[in-house]
C-alpha cells in the first residue's frame, strides 16, 4: 500500500509518525520512504506494528522530502503465501518538532571572594533550531540580573553563544544563584539550571605591630599602643586578657597603659582586635616588670698616688634606663672621700707607704647596682743617678770636678748630699756636682755622693778618689856634636803641672860632662869620643822626665862628623839611659817610617805613677790627658780605650800596667812593637833600645 504526504513545511526535524496496528494472526508491515537522492526506497522502520494501537515515529533526512512531499508505502514483511494481511492505520503524518533551548557552561569565577572582589557569571545559550533567546538571566540571591552576550556578531544560536555578567556583590554570605532563558519562537518554555552557591568571604583584621615580649622599670608609667588594620575596612574593636591587673586598653584605639608595681614580676598579655563578623587578630606577649643595673664604665684594678701627693680619681657610671644614681664607697683609707654625686674620689695621700683597699659602689634607686674594688697602693718611686762611678783619678793641689746627673720617675724635687774622709770635697745641693780643691798629699778617699727625692727615695754613688802625682816634663836643648877641648854647654829645662820643685841628675859615659842639679845646665870640656847622655828632672813625689841624647866629640883637627843617630833594626832610632828604680826612662824616637805601630808607651806601677815613658816625635798625649783618660773609664772592664783617630791599649805585664798609643785598632800589631819596651823595663838603663816597625806600614 501506498501513500503520499504533501504540504510538510520546510523546518528542521521532520519526524513521520504512524499510528496503528496488525490484526491479531495477520502479517506485519515493513513501512518504507523514497529516498529522493538514491531513487530507491529505504526500510524506515522494519515491522513496527503490533497488536497495540500505538504511535510509531521515525525522523526524516532531508533526502526523504521534496517539495513538501513525503512517499511512504507499507510492505508486507512476509513472503507470497496465504496467510492474509491485516493492517489498521488510523494516523500517518508528517510532523515537525522544535526543541527547547539549553544552558549549559554554567558557573561563576571565583566562586568565593570578598566584599571588594568582581564576580563574572557565565553561561552558554544552544538552540538547535537557531532560535535567539527572548532573555539570558541570572538569578542571584533571589534578585534577576540581565546577562550580556560576549559576542554580538555571533548569530549562531545551533552551535551555542556565550552570556556573562560581571558583578561585585559587596555583602558578607553564601548566595544561591542560577540562570534562566526562553527562546523567542519554537518552543518557548522557559528553561534554567540547577542553583549553585556563590560565597562571599569576611578578611580578618591584622595587627601590623605586634610584639613577642616588652619590659617595664619598676614604678615607672607603661605605655604601649597596638595598631590594626582591616582589609575591609570594618570597625575594629580591642579587648584584653591579662594578670597585670594595673593595666587597661582603649577598645577603640588599641593602645594599653598603667602603672608598672615596685617590684619585680612577669605577666602574660593577650590583646585582640575584631572586626564585628568573627574575624579577628591577635597579639600575645610577655611583659616583665624589672630594672636593668648600672655599670661603671671605667673600672680598675689598682691605682697608686706619691706619698703627700694630692690623690684624684673619677668613675664614670651609666644606666641604660637613665635612672638618678648615686655613688657610695667603702675603704680602710680614711684620707679619702667620694662624691655622692659624681662618682669622683679625691684625698691626700699620707706620707708614710701604704696600701688599701677601696669599694666604689653604684645604685640607680630601683635595686640595680654596680661596683668597682680596687687596691690603692700609696709609695714613693725612687730617683737613679744616671751616670755613677767606681773610682775617679785627681792630682794635687789642681781643682777637682764631677758632676753626678739623676732623674725622678714622678718628676719629684732632688737633693744631693756627700759623705766622704776628703774633707776638701763639697757637692752642689741643687746639681749633684761634687767638687774641691785636692790637698798635696798622694793618697785615696772614699766619697759617697746621695740623691734624694724629699719622699724617703733615694740612690747613691760610692767611689774611690786617687790623688796621684803628675811628673814632670823637661826639654832638652843641646848639642849633639862637638870639638875636643871646647867648652860643651847644654840646657835642661824642666816644668811641672803640680808646680813642684825639680833637681836634676845627670847620667852618662862622659865623665868630662856635669849638670847642675838647680837649674839643669850642662857643661864641660868635651874629650874626644861617642857619649850618651841621660839628663833627668825629678819632683819630691817620685815624678821624672828624661831626655836621651847622644853626643859625638871629634878630633880638634879634623871636621867634626854629621850627627849619626844609631840606626836600629826596623828603622828607629832611640836613646836612652838608664835609670834607678822608679825613675821613668823616656824614649825618644828620632826616626820613623811613614806611620808607627806605636807612638807613645806609658809603664804605671801598682801605685799608680809612670815608671816609664816613650814618646815618638808628634806624641800626641801628654801625661796629664792620659791621665784623664785613664780615669775617666773603668779599666778592669776593658782592654782597649778609644780617643780618635788613636786607640790606648791596655796590657797588664809582671812590671805593671803599660799604656800603649797606636793609631791601630789591632792590639797583635802594637804589642809586637812594644816588645823592645817591654825587654828593657826591668834594667836599669838602656842604651839603644830597638822598637820594631812593620816592613809596611799600618793600613
């Protein structure tokens, strides 16, 4: 069976519908459609009847409908046999649907905020049959909300369009919201979605100055202001949770104040800031009441003042806290005293030494202290003379100086003073100088020189004071040639430093030759022949001066001969004659090389006297400057004394101490040309004694 269906409208979703069904025994039906596109017909549904009368539906591709036309026929589902058909139609009809919208995408971001935070709602808005929504709302605590599209190009409601709305809720909660839509035409029943929940969220307040611990002094005013902030801008009240029962805060400003007690305790603090809709902050801190102490900030161990010297000493103290303090002290020297006031100790130190204690206290009022103890030795540095001596030379009847330095660690006034057995000797008071005029007497004094500072210091010199005697010194101006027969004269001139008297004595080989013993004077009718000729100036004290010449006598006839010093191995000539004991033979040496080894020899025997003396031509010392020089050092520590540009050499013999002047630093080279002096010190007199001489000379 066939059957045509005209007049379908062109709108999407065709569906053919049948209503019927087959009679009880009979065959079913396959109902079919032309397919306009393939020419051939298609098995919509495939035997859908059955004994129920019933709707029988099947959507239609476009290929199935042209021009409003539909084919439909009915088949019977059987094959060619007896059994009849029975097919009761009672609907069959081409018939158009329309959907409803739908909404899906739904929901809001964030989905909690605050009272300040920009909600955006969204959805998405399909319709299959294109059909533009009438409206898109939100529904949000109960109140609608237009919603905008995103996109007002987009006109293809098919495939879906996007709505939002952007909203700040500004109040505290959970809301309920949802959204709604209904399409303009088709199927215009309004559709929404479930209800979701949106949350607006309250922001706790912060206190921006909170504190672990704080500390008060004892009695003084506490103070202590806490800042809040809130982030939305609510009203902050302050509360308060504490021991310290003296104190108390302003609930609208957050500040705590009171009194702290006298004494020294600690307490708990909780202070909390709200902000009326649960939010809350809160600080929780120690408070201990106290006093931190004092300190001396100059504090000693010890400290020492002079004897009768005024004695200060100022402590200084400091309180982190800037408490009033006040100084105390404790001592067993009762000279002393302190200012209560300004930690200053002062008093005059007794004249007697000393030593005691001293405690310096320091308190601030509130139990805080601080102390200094110390020992305070009173006492007196001694003064040192810088320049002592262990013995000293002196001549006589010369004047006789020595001047003693010292010096005082405290700078202390110093007084000299003198004990000695010379009571010609004096010192100076103010300048330690000892000085006197020496008697004339050859003897030794014990001098012991004493510096004082006033305050029981004192240091002292003791030293031995030799006089010794100073021989005499003589030149000889004679002759050294003649003629026989003629009167031969010479003369002898003698001086000496103590102003002593001199006699002269003659020594010689020319028994033709006298001297007179007042006044030196040589003379006498010469004989023929070579002569030595030893002259000697003696002074009361055992003091000599000799001169040495040799004297050459030639015939009357004949021209007298050159004069011919002896010339000696190594160079040097020397005359000499001897001597008695403790007489002093003096060399005098006539020639020389470029530079001597030795240029001046003095022999001194236990007593101190020259026994013996050698002088080369330019000698550069007399005996009183070898004296001074002598004394002037401690000889028992020492070999050699410098005098620029010459050096003394001392050498210690079984004769006695020699003196040699050299230019050389090297004690080998001079003794070695000593030795001749040292062979002939133990005769009497000596003729032609031979002093050595380098083969080169001294460098």
């Amino acid at each position: 069976m066939r059957q045509n269906i005209t007049g379908v409208i062109s709108q999407p979703n065709p569906i053919l519908a049948v209503k019927g069904n087959n009679t009880a025994g009979g065959e079913n039906f396959h109902v079919q459609a032309w397919n306009f596109t393939s020419v051939a017909w298609d098995v919509l549904m495939a035997a859908p009847f059955t004994s129920s009368n019933v709707y029988h539906n099947v959507s239609l591709a476009p290929s199935y409908l042209t021009a409003g036309t539909v084919l439909v026929r009915f088949v019977d589902a059987a094959t060619m046999d007896t059994t009849r058909w029975a097919l009761s139609l009672d609907f069959v009809a081409v018939v158009i649907t329309n959907d409803q919208p739908t909404l899906t995408n739904a929901g809001v971001s964030p989905i909690s905020g605050s009272l300040a935070t920009s909600f955006t709602f969204f959805v998405r808005y399909t319709d299959t049959e294109n059909n533009s929504p009438a409206f898109v709302n939100l529904t949000l605590d109960g109140l609608p909300y237009a919603m905008s599209e995103n996109n007002t190009a987009d006109t293809n409601y098919a495939d879906g369009k996007n709505y939002s709305l952007t909203r700040v809720i500004g109040i505290r909660g959970v809301f309920n919201y949802s959204f709604s839509t209904r399409a303009t035409s088709g199927d215009v029943t309004p559709v929404s979605t479930p209800v979701r929940q949106v949350s607006v969220l309250n922001r706790v307040p912060s206190i921006t100055n909170a504190i672990a611990s704080d500390s008060i002094h004892t009695g003084r005013s506490y103070w202590r202001d806490f800042n809040g902030t809130d982030p939305d801008n609510d009203t902050l009240a302050w509360s308060l949770s504490t021991n310290a029962s003296w104190l108390s805060l302003g609930p609208a400003n957050g500040t705590i104040w009171g009194v702290a007690p006298g004494a020294r305790s600690t307490f708990f603090v909780n202070v909390t800031a709200s902000d009326g809709f649960g939010g809350f902050a809160s600080v929780n801190y120690t408070l201990t009441v106290g006093n931190v102490g004092p300190t001396i900030s100059n504090p000693i161990v010890s400290d020492s003042v002079h004897n009768s010297r005024r004695y200060i000493r100022d402590f200084n103290g400091t309180d982190p806290e800037g408490d009033p303090l006040a100084w105390s002290m404790s001592t067993n020297a009762s000279w002393i005293s302190l200012g209560p006031v300004n930690g200053t100790v002062w008093g005059i130190a007794p004249a007697t030494a000393g030593l005691f204690f001293v405690n310096i206290g320091l308190s601030d009022g509130f139990g805080g202290s601080a102390s200094n103890n110390y020992t305070l030795s009173v006492g007196n540095l001694a003064p040192s003379i810088s320049n002592p001596i262990a013995s000293a030379v002196a001549f006589r009847r010369a004047s006789f100086v020595r001047d003693f330095n010292a010096s005082d660690p405290e700078g202390d006034m110093l007084t000299w003073s003198l004990r000695t057995n010379a009571g010609f000797l004096s010192v100076g008071a103010a300048n330690g100088t000892a000085f006197g005029v020496i008697p004339n007497l050859m003897t030794s004094y014990w001098v012991e020189v004493t510096v004082s500072d006033g305050f029981g210091g004192s240091d002292r010199v003791n030293f031995t004071l030799s006089i010794v005697n100073r021989p005499p010194q003589a030149t000889l101006t004679a002759p050294l040639v003649a003629v026989e027969n003629d009167t031969y004269q010479g003369t002898f001139v003698g001086t000496d430093p103590d102003g002593d008297t001199l006699w002269w004595t003659l020594r010689t080989n020319a028994t033709w030759l006298t001297i007179d013993p007042m006044n030196g004077t040589l003379r006498g009718p010469a004989a023929y022949g070579v002569y030595f000729v030893n002259v000697t100036a003696r002074d009361p004290y055992g003091g000599v001066a000799y001169r040495n010449i040799t004297v050459t006598v030639s015939r009357a006839s004949a021209p007298p001969p050159p004069p011919e010093p002896p010339i000696i191995a190594g160079g040097l000539a020397i005359l000499a004659l001897g001597v008695v004991a403790l007489a002093i033979p003096v060399f005098v040496a006539t020639a020389a090389r470029r530079r001597r080894d030795l240029e001046q020899a003095f022999l001194f025997d236990s007593s101190g006297a020259v026994r013996m003396r050698y002088d080369a031509p330019g000698a550069p010392f007399n005996e009183t400057e070898v004296m001074s020089l002598l004394g002037a050092h401690d000889r028992s520590q020492t070999d050699t004394i410098s005098a620029e540009p010459h050096t003394l050499h001392l050498v210690h013999r079984k004769e006695g101490e020699w003196v040699l002047v050299s230019r050389s630093a090297d004690p080998a080279r001079v003794v070695k040309a000593a030795e001749p002096l040292f062979a002939s010190a133990s005769k009497d007199w000596t003729v032609h004694v031979s002093v050595e001489e380098p083969s080169e000379p001294s460098a």
